[in-house]
C-alpha cells in the first residue's frame, strides 16, 4: 500500500505524464466538462470508472456507491442524474455492477449489518423480485453473480422511471441507459444488452412522466 506522502508524488508524476504528451491538458478541462456518459457504479474500489472504459477525465461523469443503486428517495443520486440529463446533455448512463459485489453478497446473508440495513434491502427486494428464478440456481456463486446481473436491470428501471429521462428522450432520443456488469476476473465488461426503448414503453404505461402535448 502506498504510504500518504506517496500519493503527492504519484500526483506529481500523473501531472508530468499528461502535460508531456499535451502540454494544454489541464487548460482544457479547466474551461467545461462535455460528458458523452454518465456512469453509475459501485463504490468498490477495484472498479475505476475512467480506466475500464479507456477515458479520460472530463469524458464521464460518474456517481458512485455500495452496490451501484439507484433509490429514488436517495437525493444524491438523483441530483447526479437531474444534472447530468438536464445539464450536461450525456448520450448514456450507464449502470455498471460487478461480480463478486460485497454488498449484494451481504444482501444475500440473514445478518443484521446496523445501518447497512435500509441500504442492502433495496438490493434484497431485487431478490424478491426474481426469487423463483434465483433459487432456481443451485451454485450459491452463480446466484450471487445472477442477483448482480439483475440488480444492475433494476437500477436501470429505476432510472428509466425519472422524469428527466423521459422527456430529455421524448424530445431527442437521448439519453439511452445501459446496464453493464464488470468481471473482476478478467478486467472485461458484460453488455445486459437492455432494450432501452422496450423497457421505456413498459414503464410508461404505469410510470409515464411525458406531460401531454396540448
């Protein structure tokens, strides 16, 4: 592990890279941010958003937390959404978990984890939700990844339900929300391959937002 001190001169030497090879870098991400992606993802730290994707900074906008979640009741990331659609104009916001996921292991768990508990039962009503299937899978490692897979579906309905994806899509077929899950095995990211505008036509027949047009 790096020692504190050590970290200023990993600065240091992270600085001296970028300006070598642009000695404008900096000017440049100092003026505006202009993120195609918005990313939301699990605040694991052996998951760096910019690097599995292979972009540099000022590229996605990410928000982060225990189990990639998007609660609707969590200001946090619904403010991150709010600015990133209605601000930042992003073309996607993607939902990217990975396997081996602490918190949707000890959601999985009977334990009582204090004030993890509100957090992990959104995670465990996912299991709820798809219990038949899950306990259909006797590997308890195949379930676990299966409950990460569909965590990162639900996340992604969730987001669908706001308002500012809705109408920011209904205006100009943007945003797309995508759900990804990380392999910590082999440093490869899975498409779930969502079909965005199928599950916005189901949402919107219960959670439609649009206002009419006069």
């Amino acid at each position: 592990m790096a020692s504190y001190e050590e970290l200023f001169e990993n600065n240091r030497k992270w600085v001296e890279s970028k300006t070598n090879k642009d000695k404008d870098f900096f000017a440049k991400i100092a003026k505006e941010q202009n993120p195609d992606y918005l990313f939301i993802g699990c605040s694991d730290s052996r998951v760096p958003a910019n690097e599995i994707m292979g972009l540099e900074p000022g590229d996605v906008f990410v928000h982060r937390n225990i189990a990639n979640m998007v609660v609707n009741t969590d200001l946090n990331v619904m403010s991150v959404i709010n600015y990133a659609v209605n601000h930042l104009n992003v073309k996607y916001i993607i939902v990217c978990g990975h396997y081996n996921c602490g918190g949707v292991k000890a959601a999985m768990e009977p334990q009582d984890l204090g004030i993890l508990n509100p957090w992990l039962r959104n995670i465990r009503d996912v299991y709820r939700l798809h219990k038949d299937e899950l306990n259909a899978i006797e590997n308890t490692h195949d379930r676990y990844n299966r409950l990460v897979e569909l965590n990162v579906i639900e996340q992604c309905i969730n987001i669908i339900k706001t308002p500012e994806v809705q109408v920011k899509y209904t205006q100009g077929k943007f945003p797309i929300v995508a759900g990804w899950v990380f392999d910590l095995n082999n440093g490869l990211l899975k498409d779930l391959d969502i079909n965005f505008e199928e599950r916005l036509k189901d949402i919107q027949a219960i959670y439609n937002l649009v206002p009419e047009k006069k």
